[in-house]
C-alpha cells in the first residue's frame, strides 16, 4: 500500500471521527470507495474500537460499546453532559431516549410522519409517562419485571414519578433538568450533539425531527443487536399499534 492511500485513508477516517459522517456530498464519499483506501479505514476504525455503517449516500463512524478508545462511560457522560447527574438519570435519560426511538421505528408510515411532523416534547412526555404507568402496574404484580432484561425498573419508574410536572415551559426554559419536559430536553441534545436529529421551535413548542442519518443507524446498525429489540418491546403496547399522531 502506498503512502497516497494512507494518507487519503487517514483523511477519511478522521472526518469521520471529527463529523462521524461522511455524505455523498463530500469530497471524501468517492475516496473511501477506492478498494485500498476503504480497506485502510476499516483497518483503523478496528485498530481503535470503532467501526463503519456504509448506506447508499452516507458512511457513518460508530464507537464500538466495549474495548473501544472513544468509549464513553457514565462519569465521561457526566462530565460532558450536565443533564446526566446520576444513573438514575442516566437510566431514565436512556427510557426516553428508547422510547423516541421506538415511536420512529415503528413501520413506514410512522417513519414518513415524523420526518415530516416530527415528536414534540410534549408528546414525548406523555408517550414517556403511559410507559411508566404501564411499568409501574406490571411491577405491582410482578416484582422481578425488568430482572430478566437487566433494567431496574423500580428505580427507573420511582425516579420518574416523583419528577416535576413542568407548568409554562418551565424545565425547558429555565434549564431545569430535574424536570420530566427538563430531562427530556436533555435526552433530546444529547441526540443532537450527534447529528442525529434536529430540534425545531426550541423557544416554542420544541419539538424533535429524526434526521435521515439516525433511520440508518436504526436500520444498520440497531437492528443487529438483540438488546436494542428487546428494549424496543418493552417500550411498545398494544395501544401504541392505534395510538393517534403523536407529532403535537
């Protein structure tokens, strides 16, 4: 290999690592193709705990969840994050982001409606919240629910329904995380600071709209991994295959 494809593979590799995707738009999409260079990058994305997802028009960097050097534990997250206080946070910060995810990855219908719609906060938090209820009434005669899918859903459910019910804003106004719509909020940047969605109407009605990258993690990436199936069912009802547009 010569020293020209190290040097156009490195490039790839570290706008990958600097924008974590690459587009068809960029200079560097054509590049990675070349057959030396692709095998390069594939190279130090393994070297380094990361991996690529390749879609039609994008090319996506993924941290690897273990033996990875970007790894990003809970007191990383916590430093970088204010949002993340506690893992209690961490947990309920991971339900609603969970629970996004499966409103979005639900058939096509509801992937073209929240492109277009997208979810507000507020939608969020009541998706959020009939999900805690439901928990909360499974644990009242199932006490070990959520043992087997490794979740402490007492912690989780006790957490949230003891949280503020934001009233004018409030959580998202005034920045208070210890809020249901504050945590929400939080949750929501952290997909943000990704590039994973966009956050419209942020003085308003906030409300989230998936970006095309974040339905191709879900389909080359989350789809691959039992975990995220197993989550993605506790997370859906019955109730959810009638439940009414959830974009206000």
């Amino acid at each position: 290999m010569n020293a020209e494809n190290i040097k156009k593979a490195s490039a790839v590799y570290f706008t990958l690592l600097k924008n974590k995707v690459i587009d068809e738009n960029s200079e560097h999409f054509q590049t990675y193709f070349d057959p030396e260079v692709r095998q390069t990058v594939l190279l130090l994305a393994d070297e380094s705990g990361t991996y690529i997802i390749e879609s039609p028009k994008r090319i996506h960097l993924v941290v690897q969840p273990t033996g990875s050097v970007f790894a990003t534990n809970f007191t990383h997250l916590k430093e970088k994050h204010r949002q993340v206080e506690t893992k209690k946070h961490f947990h309920l910060i991971s339900v609603v982001i969970m629970s996004f995810l499966a409103a979005i990855d639900r058939n096509q219908a509801a992937k073209i409606r929240t492109k277009r719609e997208g979810i507000s906060y507020y939608a969020l938090e009541r998706q959020v919240n009939d999900l805690i209820l439901k928990w909360d009434s499974i644990l009242k005669a199932k006490p070990t629910f959520g043992d087997e899918e490794r979740i402490d859903m007492k912690d989780v459910v006790t957490t949230w329904k003891y949280m503020e019910v934001d009233t004018d804003d409030y959580g998202l106004k005034k920045g208070n995380r210890r809020t249901r719509i504050g945590l929400i909020a939080g949750a929501m940047r952290l997909l943000d600071t990704e590039g994973l969605i966009v956050i419209l109407d942020r003085d308003d009605i906030p409300k989230v709209i998936p970006k095309q990258e974040l339905f191709e993690r879900i389909e080359y990436l989350y789809h691959d991994y039992d975990r995220y199936e197993v989550l993605k069912k506790l997370m859906t009802t019955e109730e959810d295959q009638h439940a009414e547009n959830p974009s206000h």
